[in-house]
C-alpha cells in the first residue's frame, strides 16, 4: 500500500522559513513526478512546485524565487520555503504521479503570521 506522509509545517512569522518534506513508502512503478500543492481556506487546491523525474521544475508564479521544489530519491521530496508571507498559509500536500496511480499525502499545516 502506498502512503504519502508530509512533515515539517507549523507556524512562523512573516519573512521566516520553513522546510517540508514528504516521504513516500511502498511499491510505486516509474514515478513520472513529485508534485506540492497547498489549500487555503476557502479556496481550491492549487499546485505549488513539480519535480519530475528528469528533474525538471516548475513552480507558481506566486512562489517563484522564494519556494524551492528538491529530491532527496525518488521518493523523497523537500519544499523549501523562504521569505513566507501571510497568504502562503495553507495546508500543503505532496502529490506523486505514477504508472502505479496518482497518490497524495495528508497534508501539513503552515501557517504565517503577520
């Protein structure tokens, strides 16, 4: 079975950073990308930063330059976030797309205060 569990949010002020990270277990067959998104309150899901197998990146323009999308493995995937603002509140969550399926994590908690 497999599962994707995402660590590292919390709560920080304005200008901080954090540092999450997501670790998937389990079989997962030719993993295509390693994906972040983030729900505000109120708001839809929205995709962040993608990694892809090849080790492309790509990000939103809202998090360009302050947000960076890494792997340790295939199956480790870190965000690191700088310079937070109040509206990247949200719970963030590690996606992984696969032959295998598409599989997300729990989420994780940020929370920026102003």
């Amino acid at each position: 079975q497999v599962q994707l569990v995402e660590s590292g949010g919390g709560l920080v002020q304005a200008g901080g950073s954090l540092r999450l990270s997501c670790v998937a277990s389990g079989t997962i067959f030719s993993i295509n990308a390693m994906n972040w998104y983030r729900q505000a309150p109120g708001k839809q899901r929205e995709l962040v930063a993608t990694i892809t197998g090849g080790g492309s990146v790509n990000y939103a323009d809202s998090v360009k330059g302050r947000f960076t999308i890494s792997t340790e493995n295939a199956k480790r995937v870190y965000l690191q976030m700088n310079s937070l603002k109040p509206e990247d509140t949200a719970i963030y969550y590690c996606r992984c797309d696969s032959r295998s399926g598409t599989y997300w994590g729990q989420g994780t908690q940020v929370t920026v205060s102003s």
